[in-house]
C-alpha cells in the first residue's frame, strides 16, 4: 500500500468522522430539543391548567358575591317594607291621637295615647334592631323623625299643663304642625333613599 493510499484513507476516515460527528452532534441536539419541547409543553399544560383553576376560583368568588349581594338586597327590602309599616302605623295613630278636631264617638284621648305610645315602640324597637340595615344618612333622617315625634308627643302631653298667650304658641297646635309638616317633609327624604336602594326610579 502506497502512502498516497494511506493519505486517502486517513482523509477518508477524517472526513466520514467530521460527517460522523457531525451527524451525531446533529442527532443528539435534536434529541434534547424533543425532550425540551416535549418538558416545555408540559409545563405549558401545566401552567394553563394552574391558569384555569384560577380563573374558575374567581369567576366561582363573583358568583357568591353575587348571590351574596343578591340576598342582601333581598333582606333589606324586606326590613324597608317592615319598617315603612311600622313608621306609617305610628303616623296615622299620632295624627289621630293630636289632630285638632276630634270627631264625637272616637277613643278618649288616655286611650288613643295608649296605643300611639304601643305603635312608638314598636317602631322604635324594630328600627333599633335593624338599623344596621340602612346607610348613614337615613339612618340620620330617620333619627330626625323620631326626635320630631317625640317633641310633638311632649308638647301635645303638655297641651293642658302650659297654657300660651298667643294662638301660635298653643302646644297643641305645635304638636299637630310637628306631625302634619315637618315629619312628612323629613319622611320624604327617607322615602327617597328607600327607592334608590330598592331601585326604584
């Protein structure tokens, strides 16, 4: 064998080596980019399923707000019709207790006190309980009414007692003016905030 031989067969070998290595460099890359494509699909799975799970925990949390928000709106039209009942059952039973004129064959007076006086405090205590149900302002609002109705009640308590020079002094009159005109301009204003938290326009 000539050495011209060799040298081809050295070349050869050299040059089948660098394809050999070549291939297998090629083969091996590609080996561990199946495997990473394969690793970051799964962590791509993975993660969309985390992302998944999360976005149905939220839309799950809207849900129950929601229902939540729902029943609250519920409990407290219920309170407002209650308590608007209550409120009108005492308006109509010290109107009738102060009104000016008292027509022949009506309750005495002691009596229709009695019941002016149970209607207050069933009102009272049914707003006492459920107040938390109402924001601030009505809550002020309806702390005026009370206030209002319970200087008319004394006033009209003592009607007898005091008696006035002047006409406009006249406790009775103030009382009646108390009931007739400045509670109902107050109530109006709770009635208002009633129909915007009922959604009423």
């Amino acid at each position: 064998m000539s050495v011209n031989n060799i040298g081809e067969i050295f070349a050869i070998f050299g040059i089948t080596g660098s394809v050999l290595m070549l291939a297998v460099g090629f083969l091996i890359k590609s080996i561990i980019g199946h495997f990473l494509k394969k690793d970051l699909e799964v962590f791509k799975s993975k993660v969309n399923l985390e992302l998944d799970k999360y976005k149905y925990k939220i839309e799950l949390e809207n849900e129950k707000g929601k229902i939540q928000y729902a029943l609250l709106q519920e409990k407290r039209a219920l309170v407002i019709e209650r308590f608007y009942s209550l409120l009108m059952k005492f308006d109509k039973s010290a109107k009738d207790l102060m009104a000016l004129f008292q027509p022949a064959g009506t309750l005495p007076e002691h009596e229709k006190a009695k019941i002016t006086a149970g209607d207050a405090n069933t009102f009272l205590d049914y707003y006492n309980e459920h107040r938390i149900y109402f924001d601030e302002s009505t809550c002020k609002l309806i702390d005026d009414i009370n206030e209002k109705f319970r200087k008319a009640w004394i006033d009209f308590q003592f009607k007898d007692k005091i008696k006035r020079e002047k006409a406009e002094d006249d406790l009775w009159l103030k009382s009646w003016k108390t009931i007739t005109e400045e509670i109902p301009a107050v109530r109006r204003e709770v009635e208002n905030n009633f129909r915007e938290i009922l959604g009423i326009k």
